[in-house]
C-alpha cells in the first residue's frame, strides 16, 4: 500500500485520496491473486502441503468461503490459520475510537453512524494493522457467548443507558474482530448453546443478549480448527453450524521423510554455542524423523490422537542437548550426536503418544526402543549393505569387541577405526566424515545397524555398552 495514506486522519481525506475499503473476502482475495501472479508462496514455512493442502486453502479464498481445517494435533493447523493474515492489507482505515473498528465508509455501530451524521468528512479516523484485524480463541466448554460475542455492560447501565441500547453492549472477541479474521481452535468444544449463537451470527448477522435482537453485519471470515474424530462424532458439533462453514480442509503429517526433516530444522529450538560447531549426521536426522514415522504406523499408539511433528522436533532437540553435555564435559570443541545418544528420546517422546495399552506387560519406555530400533534398522538399510561390511565383522568373529558410551570421548573412537579391519571404507561409504567426532558417530551407526541384524551382540554395562560376536 502507499505509506502516505496513513497520515490521512479524517473521511474527507480518504475521499479526496479515492481511497476505497473492501469486505475481508475481497481484500483477501485480491492479495491472494497478486501473489500468485508474482509467484509467491502464500503460507512460507508450511513444508509439504503444496500439492495437497495450499490449493484448497487458495480455492477456499478466492471463493471468499469460512474454512475449518480437519486434523490430527502437531499439523500446523493453527500456523497455517495464523498466516491468513498476511493476505489482510498492511493498514486500513477505521473509525477513530470505535470498538469494532468500523470502516468510515460503512458504520454499523450506533455511535459510528451518530458520529457520521454529525461530522461528515470531518469524521476522525485511525489505522489498524493486520495484528489487530486477527483474533483466535480455544475453545473449551467453559466458553460462553458473553466472550464471543457479547454482554450487557452493568457500568453503561448505571450511567443511565437502557438495557435495549445498543451501546449498553460489551463486545465480545468476534464483533472485536470486524473486518478480520476470526479462529475457533478445536470448535467441537464449544457447548451446544454457544454454537447457536455462533451460528445466528454467521448466518443472519445479528447479535443477540439478554433477549434483545441487535443488526450488526460484523465483516468477518470465520476459520476453525477440530479433530476430525471429534468432528464427526454425531452430537459434538451442531448440523447447522457444520453447514455454515463452506470449506473442510483436511491436513496431514509429512508423506516424505525429507519433509519431515525439513519442518525439524526449521523448528528446533537450539541455541548456537559459542566456540562450537554442531554436525549432526544425515543418517541420524533420518532415523529421529523416522522413529515419528514409525508411531505414527503403530497399532500400539493411538493414532486418532495423532502423532505430532512435535514429536521430532522434541526429539532432535534432545539428542543435541545430549551431545553437547558430552562435548563440554570432554572439552570438545564440536557437538555431534550418536546412536549412544538415542536414549534421550524415551523421555521427549514418551509424553507426547498415547499407547492402545499400558499394563504390566506394556510399558512405554519398551515401546520407544523398539520404535529406536525399527527406525535405525531401515535408515541402516538405506545407507549400507552387509555385503559390505564383511570385514567389519570378520572382525568382531575373531574375538575382538568394542565397547562405546555416550559420555566417551571422540578420541576413545580412534583406536577402533585403526584396529577394526574395513571400518574406515564402511565410514567412507556414509559420506566424507574427517572430525573425531563426525567418524565416532558413523561408527556407533555402523555397529548398531550390525547388532540389529544379528551380526553382532551387545551388551550393557552402566552407561556403556559393548558390541562382540
């Protein structure tokens, strides 16, 4: 937009500026069609939805409908609602002092259309960004139709105002939000009351309290999130309702394990360490996103409550966590994680699935070692062959073992790459690891994919374990 216009402070300004407002829809689909002209990305940050997802978001705009996203937690539902908003323009013109923020052109409220009449072009106006145009509740059954849309204020009554007087109300959120958009998160919370009156507002545009019938044609696009358990389920969600939004977007987890990683690095929170470099392997990414992909293809996770990306996240976060603890403590000066780390990930995942099952039989810390150990047997599978290794365990039938710790220095490694007959082309095969750290690594991975595949034991001992045949 042109930043000028913001100095205009009155109607008459915005006027002699032909100046024009547009409904919510229409602004935002005029910004939509500019974007795709220019090729833009309209939701940056959202990996892997292109193909799926975004059309149906582009489809639901330009068609100016009210959109609910269908999905399972941890899928960027409520990130991808919050990034509606940059298609809302940079600054728009309001009515000065008005708590719905009405467009000079067109009050609604009763004091907007007083002040109008009385001013003309003189009426005073102010600008509002995009951050107040956007509002976003959780919906809980605790939430009434006071905080969305309404309530008579008892101070406006003692002041002297009638209880029929508009201008006894209290706004609730949605009215607050006028000419925006507004987000229920998990709408199937709301009770049955609150839905109806949710759905009087998006239909016939009235807000109604206390038995008074209020016209207010609130400019609103409405966009909600729900489980689509929840949201299917007959009798959390009231027909009408379900009716009034035009579009369900369905989202989804990752498909590819590239994604997967992607959203990972993007996301993880890790402060950079002075004086310290952090390499982390790409096998040891592929198997930390490959064990989410393992419980989401569990029968023994609940997979109605979904497993959430933040799952890998978490857990990336804490294998780095465990690989600079060690790195400090030894007076490294580089942070690379291990298989020997995994054992962090029981603890970031653990609360983050639900299991079908826990008993006697069932417990959860089993459960994410055997997910650990399926995703490093296929990310193994994905980068060596034992044809290959041979020698590697040639070795370990002589004898010989080898024993590696999560608390171990880097050096400690360097023996068993000069002793371990075929260890150093195996390591070469993973890619080009020079530092003490990057070849410790690559060798923890490579005795554990042998173990996993029966070529080799291993035994614990404390914190250290021990690989013989």
């Amino acid at each position: 937009m042109d930043h000028t216009l913001i100095n205009i402070g009155t109607l008459g300004g915005l006027r002699t500026a032909a100046y024009q407002t547009l409904p919510v829809r229409m602004e935002m689909r005029r910004n939509l069609l500019k974007r795709l002209r220019d090729k833009e990305r309209i939701l940056p940050g959202i990996v892997g939805y292109d193909d799926t997802v975004v059309p149906e978001i582009e489809n639901g705009i330009l068609a100016g409908h009210h959109m609910i996203f269908l999905g399972e937690r941890g899928q960027a539902k409520s990130r991808i609602i919050r990034a509606l908003t940059s298609l809302l323009d940079e600054f728009v013109p309001a009515v000065a002092g008005c708590e719905i923020d009405d467009d000079p052109f067109a009050p609604i409220c009763r004091r907007c259309r007083r002040l109008a009449e009385e001013k003309g072009d003189e009426l005073e106006i102010h600008w509002i960004g995009r951050d107040r145009r956007y509002a976003e509740k959780l919906a809980t059954p605790d939430v009434s139709v006071a905080d969305l849309i309404g309530e008579i204020d008892p101070i406006k009554v003692a002041e002297g105002r009638y209880l029929a007087d508009e201008e006894t109300i209290h706004y609730g959120l949605i009215p607050r939000t006028n000419r925006g958009i507004f987000a229920i998160n998990e709408l199937p919370d709301l009770t049955e009351k609150v839905q109806v009156g949710l759905f009087n507002l998006m239909e016939e545009k009235d807000v109604q309290i206390k038995g008074y019938k209020i016209r207010l044609p609130v400019d609103v696009v409405f966009v909600a999130s729900a489980n689509p358990e929840d949201y299917t389920s007959r009798g959390r969600i009231i027909t009408p309702l379900k009716d009034r939004f035009d579009v369900q977007i369905r989202t989804h987890y990752p498909k590819k394990l590239d994604d997967e990683i992607a959203i990972m690095e993007q996301e993880a929170l890790y402060p950079p360490r002075p004086g310290m470099d952090v390499r982390v392997p790409q096998f040891l990414k592929d198997i930390i996103a490959q064990v989410t992909f393992e419980a989401r293809g569990s029968n023994e996770i609940n997979q109605s409550s979904g497993v959430s990306v933040r799952v890998t996240i978490n857990n990336f976060e804490s294998v780095l966590s465990n690989a600079e603890k060690r790195s400090v403590i030894n007076g490294e000066n580089e942070i690379v994680p291990r298989i020997s780390d995994l054992h962090s990930l029981y603890a970031s995942t653990a609360g983050k699935i639900e299991i079908e099952y826990v008993g006697e039989d069932k417990k959860e810390d089993d459960l994410v070692e055997r997910l650990i150990n399926r995703a490093v047997l296929k990310v193994f599978d994905r980068y060596l062959k034992l044809d290959d290794l041979k020698k590697v365990s040639s070795y370990f039938d002589q004898g010989w073992g080898v024993e590696v710790s999560d608390r171990a220095p880097s050096s400690e490694y360097m023996e068993p790459l000069r002793e371990v007959t075929g260890l150093r082309e195996a390591i070469a095969a993973l890619g080009p690891f020079e530092t003490p750290g990057l070849m410790a690594s690559a060798s923890e991975f490579i005795f554990e994919g042998l173990h996993l595949h029966q070529k080799l034991n291993k035994d614990r001992q404390g914190g250290r374990f021990a690989y013989h045949s």
